[in-house]
C-alpha cells in the first residue's frame, strides 16, 4: 500500500518533468510537453529560485536532469559550466583563450547553445572551437578547431549556428571554403565525417530575389561569397519518407542526407547588401519549410517540398514575417512571432502558415538610443521591442529585448495577452530566448542568469 501510494505521488512529476537539452528544446522547435504552469505573473512577480552573475554573451542554456550547463565568455575566456539546477551552484567548469572581439560592439561572448546527453556536452565557440566534454565531470574528451581545420573566412558576429546529433554524427555548421559549409563529426572521437556545401552547391544556381535572376558564379576570393555560415541552427526532418538536414546558410536554403551529407535540393535566400545575414532558424511542418530574413525587405518563404524529396516549389512570399534572430512559434497552423530587424520597427504578429495571411499585429517599437543598456534611472520600455518566445502548458510565455516577460493565449483571432512583468535588473539587448525544464523558467541577459518558479499555485 506504502508503495503504491509512492508511485501515485512520484509518477506523475516524472511523466510531466522535461528537459531543455538544447538549443530550441526537446522537440527543437521551442516547444515544451510541461503542464501545470502558471497561467498569470503575480503582481509581485514570479517566485525567484536563484540568481547569479554570468559571463557574456548570447548562448542559452541547456538542461538535462539536475545539471545545467552554460556557456559564456569571462574576460578572456570562453567557460563551459555546469550548475546545479535547483540551487544555482557550481558543480564543474572548463575554459579556454579566446580572442574574439565583436566588430560591430555587440558582445564577444558565445552565441551557440549545449548540447546534452546522457554523458556528453557539445559546444561551439564564437571563434569555431568544437568541444565534447564529459557530461558529469566537465572533463575534455576532443577538440576541434574549425576556423583552421576548414578554411573559415571570419564571419560578422562570430559563430552563432548551434550544432544538432543525430545517429552518431555531430552536425554543424562551420562555414569553411570552398566545399565545407556544412560538416559532420563523429561525436564520440570529432573525426570528419562528411562535408558539402559551397563552390559546387551554388555554382550555376538562380540568384532568386536580385536583379535579372542571374546564375551564381562562384568567387572565393570575393568578400561577397567568402562567408558561409549563418545564425540559423539546422533542423532535422523526415519529409516523403526521406530524411533531411535542413540548413539556412548564408547563401540560403540547402536540404543534405544526414548520413552521408549528399545533396538533395537548394535555393539562393541573401539580402543583395553584403552587410546581411540570415538568422532564423527555419520551420519545417509536414511537407513544407518555412524561412525568413529580417534585412532589406527579404521577408519570408513558404516552400513545399516534392514528393521525390529532391526539389522544392514556391508556396508564398512576402514581408508578413521579417524575422531576425528569433524563430516564431507554429500552433495549429499559425505563427506567432515578433517581427522586425531593429528595435524601432518591432512588431507581435500572428501569420498563418499555409497562406501567408496576416491574422494581428501590434507595434512593439522603442528608439533604443545607440544600442546601449538602459541607465539606473531610465525609463523602461513598455513594449517588448523584438523578442523570443516558447509554447508551454498551452500560453507563450515570450521575453522582450529589455527584460519584459509577457503570457499569451495563442488565439489566431485575436491578440491575447494575459500578463506582464518588468524582471528585476535586466536591460537590453535580452536576446537569448527562454529556457524552460522541470516547471523553471531560467532567463538571461548580458550579464546575470536568473530562475523562476513557474508551477502553477497549488
């Protein structure tokens, strides 16, 4: 009876509990299976667990089991963490040089996030340092230096794409001239697996979207053509029955067979200025792809891939979504994002997915005066400029630029925001998305990591 009784309190925690083992979270698509979540912010706000200050930079952290790992950069190093969950304490570190300084002043801290399993710890540096450490301990099991190993022409923010495993392959994009866009490692030992695209991906291609349609004539020693590697994270998919690694390079869109790396079908997705990059980590719903660009009017794409799995036919097009560094959020053939390249044209919209057709929108604009974080004293923002959300317990729990922490009904009718809350001390550029496992909310800004209870009231 004793026994029965502990399962009938204990089960229910384990069926419901869920890790954030990586970027995007369990399913990768910034969704979460948790329930029993908070459905307002208390008018006090939200019950703080933890907090503590943390390196720089813009990667979230992962969660597996009661370890979290993070990491940041800390004066001249970049450091691998990993903290208790619970309690915020220190369990291990690893740290290494760096010399990465960003060009355009924002942060030289990593973009990418951990990836956990049961054992290990991937990570990818702002300088293209590849690492597998031991999950546990933080213990070096190999090292690799792509920006040497592939040729990587220096990219404008540093390296931002998070890497993803599948069967045994760590895949990543590491950007290297001229056919090493895309390059798969084994995870257990970081040896080359494959790589592909690039010179002969492109080469020949309609140059979609710029003047004349003209083919690509690839250069590498043009500055135009050097840089590969974008901000968007691969996603993998099985589509018709065929498996894909979806990528958004900086060049554009390329579906590769993960095993061997082979080439399935690809089209030029660049803003014409050079100044551009492509960030959004792209949608991939049944048999269609989703990608979006928020410069210079590039907007987004619908694709729907051919049931041999070996080309791709234009849906819709359009400036409906303009999507910068965050990835919208697809709830029952709607999505909900925050649109905009810069903070004083930010908007939330709801956009549905098959048609392209704007359902809301709201201006979330603020003049953000030379990008620099708000002064005691200053006012705060009342709107959420850009931001990043997750789906959870049915709501979208989102994060504004500035620290506003908003709970949303997804409702494609209407704009539904249930609350709102200013955290305490944050201050833009809030751009890493929130990070949910085990009813915590764990957020960051440049310079603190903090976590929320989010369970609901008992």
């Amino acid at each position: 009876m004793i026994r029965s009784l502990w399962f009938a309190l204990f089960l229910p925690c384990a069926l419901f509990a869920s890790d954030w083992p990586e970027f995007l979270g369990p399913a990768r698509d910034n969704c979460s299976p948790e329930t029993g979540l908070c459905k307002t912010i208390p008018p006090k706000g939200l019950p703080l667990v933890w907090e503590k200050p943390v390196g720089e930079g813009y990667a979230a952290p992962s969660v597996r089991g009661n370890l979290l790992v993070l990491h940041h950069r800390v004066g001249r190093q970049e450091v691998v963490e990993g903290f208790d969950a619970k309690t915020g304490e220190s369990r291990w570190k690893y740290g290494y040089p760096c010399q990465f300084f960003d060009p355009f002043g924002f942060g030289s801290g990593p973009r990418c996030s951990p990836v956990l399993t049961a054992d290990r710890c991937y990570t990818f540096g702002a300088e293209g340092v590849l690492l597998c450490l031991e999950l546990q301990s933080g213990k070096l099991l190999w090292r690799r230096d792509t920006a040497t190993d592939f040729d990587v022409p220096e990219a404008f923010f540093g390296v931002g794409s998070s890497p993803v495993l599948e069967d045994g392959l760590l895949i990543v994009m590491v950007g290297g001239q001229p056919n090493s866009g895309v390059v798969a490692f084994d995870s257990m030992t970081g040896k080359t697996v494959w790589e592909n695209v690039g010179e002969k991906t492109w080469t020949g291609i309609p140059m979609s979207g710029w003047p004349g349609e003209r083919l690509v004539r690839w250069n590498s020693a043009d500055p135009a053509f050097q840089k590969q590697a974008s901000y968007c994270t691969p996603v993998l998919a099985t589509i018709h029955g065929k498996r894909h690694v979806i990528c958004v390079t900086r060049q554009g869109l390329v579906s590769l067979d993960p095993k061997t790396g082979a080439h399935h079908f690809s089209y030029w997705f660049r803003a014409r200025q050079n100044d551009s990059v492509n960030a959004m980590t792209p949608i991939v719903q049944d048999d269609t792809i989703l990608i979006s660009s928020a410069y210079y009017k590039n907007g987004s794409i619908l694709f729907h891939v051919n049931p041999d799995g070996n080309g791709i036919t234009e849906v819709w097009r359009g400036i409906q979504l303009e999507m910068h560094w965050s990835r919208p959020i697809l709830k029952d053939g709607f999505l909900y994002a925050f649109s905009g390249r810069n903070e004083p044209d930010g908007r939330f919209r709801c956009v549905e997915l098959s048609t392209g057709t704007l359902r809301w929108d709201r201006a979330e604009g603020w003049p953000n005066a030379g990008h620099s974080r708000l002064r005691e004293g200053d006012p705060v923002p009342t709107v959420f400029g850009r931001g990043s959300a997750i789906l959870a317990d049915g709501k979208l729990f989102a994060l504004g630029e500035s620290g506003l922490l908003g709970i949303f009904n997804p409702n494609p009718e209407k704009l539904e925001e249930l609350s709102r809350w200013q955290i305490p001390h944050f201050a833009y550029p809030c751009w890493v998305g929130p990070v949910l496992s085990n009813k915590r909310l764990y957020l960051r800004d440049d310079t603190r990591l903090v976590c929320y209870d989010l369970a609901s009231s008992p």
